[in-house]
C-alpha cells in the first residue's frame, strides 16, 4: 500500500507524480459514479480530493485490516463527498473500483449517497452537517483515555463551520486537551447557494484560534506539496501549542480538475450529464467507460456484505442493588446518582476508567455530584452545549466505555434529537438517561415540562425506553442499562417518590427483584378494570386500583410498565380480557404508552375499551401535584376514569 512518511523533509518527484496519477483515476470514478447515479456531489469531492488522497498515504491504517487495533480514525464530516471517499478508498484498496462505480446510490448497495460504515475504511455514519467534530472528539477522548497513539482527523466543509455544533465542539476539543485530533477545512468558498462569504460570513481562522486551536492555512489546497507541508507540521506539533488540537484550512477549488465545473456552486449537488461527462473525462486525458457501466448497472445489482465492525463494549460488575425500605422517600434522580456512584466505585478504580459520564453544567440537578467525586477521571462536564454532548458520549461508547449522558429531559431529548438519532444510526452504546421530565417539572413551567419523550425516541430503532416507577427500580434499571451493550433510554421525573409497595405492603421492586426488559409488573391484580402506567404515575395507578378495589367494588388490575419499548404485548392482551384499559402516563396522551396500547390491541385483533389519560395541552407553573390533578393523571382522576367508563358500560346495557 501507498506509503508517505512525515517524517521526510518533502515528497519525492516520484511520490508526486503517483499522487498525480492517483488523483486522476479518483477524479474519473467521480465523474462516472456521479454521472451513472444521476446525482451526487462532485464539486466538493474534488476540492477536497488532495486533501483524502494525503490523509490516507500518510495516517496509520491497514486495508486488509479495516478494524485493526492501531490505526487512526478519519470522520468524514462532510458526508456528501462519499463519490470522494469511496473514489479514494478504492485507490487504497478497501473496496472494488467496479462495485463502487456499478454500485453507488442504487437500492441495497452500500455505497450511500452519504460515507456509511457499512463500507470498510468509514468510521462514522455522516452527513447531517455540523456534526464530525464532535464525533472525532469523542474517538480521540477515548485514546487519551486509554493512552494509545492513534490519532483522529476531522474533514469538514467550509460552509460547514456556520453551524452552532461545530462551536461546541472546538470549546471541549480544547478544554480537554485533544491534542491527538486534527481538523481539515476544505476551504473551496463555496456552497449551494453560492458564496460562503455572501450566506453567512465567517473568519473561520479566528474563530478555532478563539478556542485556542493552532491553526494552519494552505495557500493551495490543491497543491500535493503544500498540503503534505500543513500535515507534517501538524504531526510534528510544530503548528502552535502542543496541548492542543490543530485545524488545517485548505483553500480549495470547487470541482477542480475540469475547467468548466471549476469555482462552480451548482457542482455542489449538480451531476454532469453524458455529453458533459465525456468531455470531462476528455479534457483529464481519460478514458470514458460510461457506456460499458450502463450496461452493467441495468442488470441486477451484485451483492456485498455490508462490513461490520466488533463490538467494543467493557466488562462491568454492576454489584449488589440498593433497597429503598417502604419508609424511605426519595427521587428517582437521586436513586439513579447513588447506582452511577456505586458503578465508578466498582470499576473506575484503574488506570483507566471503563464507565464515562456525561452532563451540561447540571451535575447536581442530575446527581451525578457523587460520580465525580469517586472517577473524576471519568466525568466529563460539557457546559451549556447540549448538542456537541449528545455526540461526543455517543461516538466515545463505540471505543470500548459505557457512556452516560445526562440531563433534563427537554435538553437530551426535544432538543438534540438529531445527534440522538445519528448517534442510533452509528450503533452506538449510550445511556441516555433524563431526569425532570413531564409535568413532574412543575413549577419551572410548560418550556420545561417535557411531554414527547416516548413519542420521540419511539421513532429511533435501535433504543429501548425505561421509564422506573420508583427508586428501587431506578436503581436496578441503571445497573442493567449499564451492563448491555446498546442505546439505552432512562427517564424520570424530579419529584421524590415513596417505593411502591406489593400486596403483602414490602417494596415491589427491592431485594430480590430483577428487571426485565419487555416485561410489565403486574402490581395489583382485577378482572374488572386494568390501569397500565408507567414512570412517576405508576404509583398513582397502584393507589387508584386499591381505591377502586376497597371502595368501589371495582377489581382493578395496576401494570407497570416500566419496559415502554420494547413492550409487553402478552401483557396488554391480558390486561384487554378485564373489558377496560385506562393507560396514565406524564406525557403526551396521542404519542406515548396509550399510543403504544392502541395499537397493540389493533393489531391483535383485541377488542377492549381504551381510555388514555395523559398531557393533553402544555402545562402550567403550578407544582407537580396541581399539575397532575389538572390533568387528570393522579390517583383521583384514573379512579375517576374508571368509574365513569364503568357506569357508561352498565347504563348501555
């Protein structure tokens, strides 16, 4: 495989001319891919070509062995220059130029109008902008963790850098010293509108200097020699400070090579027909295969193995669970702290830490105080930057931690649902645990009650959600959740909670207790009526199936469903024989657990009455108890439901 070293003064009149024939044959698979796909991004591959071409003769990596241990990490930040990536992978001999060139953007193949890493050589799913940086910090974090050697770069676009994420990233980049990360700007001044400069101006220079990164400018982004310069004065720590991470800005030309789509904006997302292709291919001095390709592209597609990489993922002792005596009254918050304490405590104790932790300046609020003080090396605070947080816990679990990441409910759910979702799509292995949500908030008010949290990451496949019903399961949830490799969901609310008690009056969910996913807690059991709740009102619901039973005569079952997803389908049907379902549950009553209910007795075939009690119009400041009664989610307006629902019953008969 092609080798430049950084360590030579400058590159050979035969290592340029390679690089030169290299960057040929890459601007052809370009234009070919491109052109036979009908669509794509050809301007910024190619002004960002130079750039690929030297990042992979000159970082440490091995094609015959994508997920070798030592090699570096490259985040394609900018995903839209796959046509690039895929050109380029293929000139090191990670994938068949014909696959490719046969293959891109057509259904069922790997090579994605955006870089997948279903294709050997990519590390990261990208392509929602703004978001690379983060990613690469969260793999250089875990090698300054670990101690090793390997180092990330980051290739970005400039229009790119107008993005808020990128901002957040820069700040922790250089808070923790991720001096084994580099950034390269494909600076080509363009983007689909037109002129970075005229949409949204930007210095993007002084702003990485702000953040104390060393900055280099390459006159010539397209130039082989000035680039190979930037890279070694970058490896070689001589661009600035050493403790801290470099940005390598390249100026660059929009679809260098042919001079027509030179300096062009619409090549950004515009393809070049037939007659223009061929003309490029031309003027390059290339030879056409356009014609041959059609062929083979109209004839079915030729599979190959989407490429995996192993899961990385520690070995945890989750130790002995905590019990909450019925006397005891707590927060689920704070049961959930006093679980992540006793975590670090078990096994942060090396030299490195296997369980990470996550928040935005609201360590107390989300009690990870405790956390902190046993792994401080482990703990991380991120400040008000709630987006680059989503990503950098996610991407730092894919190299072998556990990561926690949280904060209220509002923040790392309404707001950074993007990251969340990228975060699934790369398989990550986050615990996302959120406190403060729904109405349980209170007094802070409607801006604060998050009310679409189930409804919201129902829509990520890969996520399971747990809502606890009270501390002793908080704590038997979190200890699960941080044994499993996987995306994990834990939500709860602020308020403090007494345990929920079985029939014979001991803690439900204490000493022996084991959760499991996908199972509901039958809590009371009735042949009259089912309440099915989950999270801060299941103890309401238990409190109501007890009224009901004592005082009305009305045998109510109580379910907890604290596995929202996956769910208890048996469940629901069982609960479907009482003739009644009232689901209760703070959020919003169309796009959670009652949702859930709903379609599960459709889909079955179950004929039930179904009444779903939830948020049905955004709060108030009141506190939380007000707020329940309002909304009919507390002990007294689930037995009123019941009632009702029951006498309506009778009166049809």
């Amino acid at each position: 495989m092609f080798r430049i070293s950084l360590d030579q003064a400058c590159l050979s009149e035969e290592q340029t001319k390679r690089l030169h024939q290299m960057w040929l044959r890459c601007v052809r698979r370009i234009i070919v891919s491109t052109t036979l796909a009908g669509s794509g991004h050809p301007g910024g591959s190619m002004s960002s070509l130079h750039l690929l071409l030297m990042l992979y003769a000159t970082m440490s990596h091995k094609a015959d062995n994508p997920c070798w241990e030592g090699r570096d990490r490259l985040v394609v930040s900018m995903g839209h220059v796959s046509p690039g990536v895929y050109s380029v992978l293929s000139e090191f001999g990670y994938i068949e130029e014909e696959d490719f060139l046969e293959g891109f953007r057509r259904g069922g193949s790997i090579f994605a109008g955006h870089v997948e890493s279903c294709v050997p050589g990519v590390e990261w799913n990208t392509g929602v902008l703004g978001q690379g940086l983060s990613a690469g910090a969260g793999m250089a974090l875990a090698f300054k963790l670990q101690e090793k050697k390997n180092r990330v770069f980051v290739l970005m676009g400039d229009g790119e850098q107008q993005k808020g994420q990128i901002s957040e990233a820069r700040r922790f980049s250089a808070k923790y010293g991720l001096n084994n990360m580099a950034c390269l700007i494909d600076r080509n001044h363009l983007q689909i509108g037109g002129s970075t400069s005229a949409i949204m101006p930007q210095d993007i220079r002084a702003d990485f200097g702000a953040a104390h990164w060393n900055v280099v400018t390459i006159e010539n982004g397209n130039d082989f020699e000035q680039v190979f310069q930037a890279f070694r004065k970058v490896y070689r720590n001589e661009a600035g400070d050493p403790r801290f991470p470099s940005a390598v800005i390249a100026n660059t030309i929009m679809g260098k090579g042919v001079s027509f789509m030179e300096n062009k904006a619409k090549y950004h997302g515009s393809v070049l027909n037939e007659a223009d292709a061929a003309k490029a291919l031309a003027e390059l001095g290339v030879d056409n295969p356009l014609e041959a390709l059609k062929v083979k592209r109209s004839a079915s597609l030729k599979t190959i193995k989407h490429f995996s990489k192993p899961s990385l993922y520690p070995d945890l002792d989750t130790g002995e669970a905590r019990t909450y005596g019925a006397e005891v009254k707590t927060d689920n918050r704070s049961a959930y702290g006093a679980a992540l304490e006793d975590l670090a405590r078990i096994n942060n104790g090396g030299k490195v830490p296997k369980i990470l932790a996550f928040t935005c300046d609201l360590e107390g609020s989300v009690k990870m105080d405790g956390f902190h003080k046993v792994s401080e090396k482990g703990f991380f605070e991120c400040g008000i930057q709630e987006h680059h947080s989503a990503t950098v816990s996610g991407a730092v679990s894919k190299e072998g931690f556990a990561s926690f990441f949280s904060t209220f409910g509002v923040f790392g759910v309404t707001e950074v649902l993007n990251q969340i979702r990228l975060n699934d799509i790369n398989e990550t292995n986050l615990k996302l645990v959120c406190t403060h949500l729904g109405l349980d908030v209170g007094e802070d008010g409607p801006t604060h009650q998050c009310i679409d949290y189930i409804g919201l990451i129902r829509n990520l496949f890969g996520f399971s959600i747990f809502m606890p019903a009270d501390p002793n399961q908080t704590d038997r949830i979190v200890r699960y959740a941080a044994k499993q490799p996987g995306n994990f969901f834990v939500g709860m609310g602020r308020s403090k909670l007494a345990p929920i008690l079985d029939e014979t009056g001991k803690p439900a969910f204490g000493g022996d207790y084991r959760f499991c996913p996908g199972r509901a807690d039958w809590l009371r059991q009735g042949c009259d009526a089912a309440v099915i709740a989950c999270g801060a009102v299941a103890g309401e619901a238990v409190k109501a199936a007890d009224e009901l039973a004592e005082t009305h005569g009305v045998k109510t079952a109580a379910l907890n469903f604290a596995s929202v997803v996956p769910t208890d389908s048996e469940a629901i049907a069982r609960a479907a024989e009482t003739g009644l379902i009232v689901t209760v549950e703070d959020h919003h009553a169309g796009t959670g657990l009652g949702s859930i209910v709903a379609g599960t007795l459709a889909e079955n075939g179950l004929q039930c009455k179904l009444i779903r009690l939830g948020v049905k119009k955004y709060g108030f400041s009141a506190t939380p108890a007000e707020l329940y009664q309002a909304a009919g989610i507390d002990r007294f307006g689930i037995v009123r439901a019941v009632l009702q629902a029951k006498s309506r019953a009778v009166a049809s008969l």
